[in-house]
C-alpha cells in the first residue's frame, strides 16, 4: 500500500509507511497524520513510485514530488540539484 493514494477525511494523501493495522500518510498541504488503515479508502490514481538511490528508498509522484521513505519528508531540493534530478531520471 505504500506508494498508494487514499482518501481520509475528505483529504486525498499518499501512504508512507504502514506498521501493524496503522499507516502513515502524507499531504505537503495537510502534512502527515497516522490513523487506522480500515479507515481510508483507496482512490484510483496511479500509485507513486518507489525507488532507491544511495542506500535510500523514495516515492516519486507523477508531479515530480520526491518523499524520503526514511524521514517521511517531502525533499525540498532545487529543481537542478543533482539528487533531485537523479531520482527523477530512476522514477522514469
């Protein structure tokens, strides 16, 4: 499920990490919440994908958003940064 998007509350996030019944989801507008995985419902957008890159997996959403798997944050690098564009150039 990780990767995938859901709808709780209303609010469409993307899960970023699931553990024992409960997952963590991500909204850069909203921010994370964790709550029980019963309780989402599973849109049908195309799921992000997930990539490693230096030892450190992430999701790359279609618009080009990278979260670290890790820290569950939204990277904020520049559009020429050289992660960046490495992680994009894996998600392809």
């Amino acid at each position: 499920m990780i990767g995938s998007y859901v709808v709780y509350k209303s609010n469409t996030y993307l899960v970023v990490r699931e553990s024992e019944g409960m997952i963590l989801l991500l909204s850069p507008e909203k921010g994370k919440v964790q709550v029980l995985a019963s309780s989402v419902t599973k849109t049908n957008l195309r799921p992000a994908k997930q990539v490693r890159y230096r030892q450190t997996h992430y999701l790359v959403t279609g618009k080009g958003l990278i979260v670290s798997l890790t820290t569950c944050k939204v990277m904020r690098w520049l559009n020429t940064d050289g992660n960046r564009l490495a992680i994009l150039a894996l998600a392809k």
